[in-house]
C-alpha cells in the first residue's frame, strides 16, 4: 500500500504542499526560526522519506511540478523591480555599491576558505550562490555544474541566519537608516530578510525586495567570471 502510495506522483505534490502550509501555520503561531516554513517542510519530508524508505527519486515524481514554478518566480521578481525603483534612483550610488561590493567581498571570502579547508571546484560553485534567493540560486548553481540540492539547503540556511542575526547587529552597530538596513536584509537574506524587513518598516520592505533582484543580477553577470577563476585555482 505505501509503495502504491509513495510512487503516485501527487504524494510529492501532496507532501510538499502540506508540510510548507502546516509550517507556515506554525511559524504565525510560533514565529521562531524552526518553524520557518522552508526549513519545516524541508527537515518533515526528509524525516518522512527515511522513516517510509521512500526514494527521493519517487518523491520526486510529484515535487518536480514545484519547480515548474522558479522560472515564472525568477521573471516576476521584475514586478518588485518596477515598483521600487523610485528608491533606486534616489538611493542608486549606495545601493549599488553596496551590492557589489558585498557580493565581490563574500566571493573572495569563500574563496579563502575554500582553499584553507580544500574544497573542491564543485563545493565551491555550489556555495557561491546562497545568498540569492532560490528562483535565481538554482539556475545559477545548475549552470555552474554546482550541487543543486545543496544550493538550496545553503540558501534557506543562509536566509536563517541572516534574518536571526541581523536586527542584532544592527542594534549592536547602531545601523538605524532603513534604507541600509533594508538593503542588508534583501542582499543578504533573500527573501526570508525581505520577510525580516517588513516587520521593521514599509521603506525596510521596499529596499530588501529591491536588493533582492539587484543582487540576483550581480550575482549572475559575476557568475561566468568565478567559474573560469575558480577553475584557475581549484
């Protein structure tokens, strides 16, 4: 009956979708990151798939009608695009650079520590994305010859992180511009910052989903460049 069951391609479709509602469910009553509904359905479906000895190639049968979805995501992410680029021009100069300037910094960052801890070309392609939201990190880590599972355990845990840790450290650093800290919740958090920054404020909201696609393109253009570089190296 299970195996009848599990090789039925709604069971991933089923699955997927009730597991990421009853975390979302969870996360408005409980807001903590274990609850978050990326890391909840995540962490259940893999938890289910080994407790059933459920393949994930099975699984998969339902879960691929998912990503169907990340390339109309991935287009519609200009919508945001389109509707803060009042902020843009005013603020572009920063905003800007910033994004480079951070993107560049956690590239070099990686590559540091991926030779003082010997990852190989794969790992290092893999990881490069993470910071951008997961429409634009699958297709960059799949163009790469990354790990495109990886990639996107990386991206919700990255996006985590940075939602957890940063009103801290803007409390710590006194860094109260919304503006700035809108800029690093988006470039930095992808969407789970975005989510982060709009509790904080409306200009928060609008400039963390703005970093977003900003970061996404930077992200992309840098992309061919780091896989001949990382090619170089490793």
């Amino acid at each position: 009956m299970l195996e009848l069951i599990s090789t039925n391609p709604f069971f991933g479709l089923f699955a997927t979708f009730f597991f990421f509602i009853l975390g979302t469910m969870l996360h408005r009553r409980w807001p903590i990151p274990l609850f978050n509904p990326l890391i909840f359905s995540i962490t259940i479906i893999i938890l289910v798939l080994l407790v059933t000895n459920v393949s994930y190639s099975d699984y998969n049968e339902g879960g691929r009608f998912v990503n169907f979805w990340i390339t109309p995501a991935t287009v519609a992410l200009a919508i945001k695009l389109e509707k803060n680029f009042i902020y843009l021009k005013k603020y572009y100069t920063a905003i800007l650079s910033g994004i480079v300037l951070g993107v560049l910094f956690h590239t070099g960052v990686l590559v540091v520590v991926s030779l003082l801890f010997r990852f190989n070309e794969e790992l290092v392609l893999t990881l490069f994305p993470k910071a951008i939201t997961t429409a634009i990190a699958l297709g960059v880590s799949e163009s790469l010859g990354g790990i495109v599972s990886l990639t996107v355990a990386i991206v919700v845990l990255t996006g985590v992180i940075g939602t957890v840790v940063g009103p801290p450290i803007f409390a710590l650093l006194r860094i109260d511009d919304p503006v700035a800290q809108g800029v690093a919740l988006g470039s930095g958090s992808h969407a789970m910052g975005t989510a982060k920054a709009i509790e904080l404020g409306d200009v928060q909201a609008a400039m963390a989903g703005l970093s977003i696609v900003l970061t996404g393109i930077v992200v992309v253009i840098l992309a061919p460049f780091v896989l001949e570089f990382v090619g170089v190296l490793f």
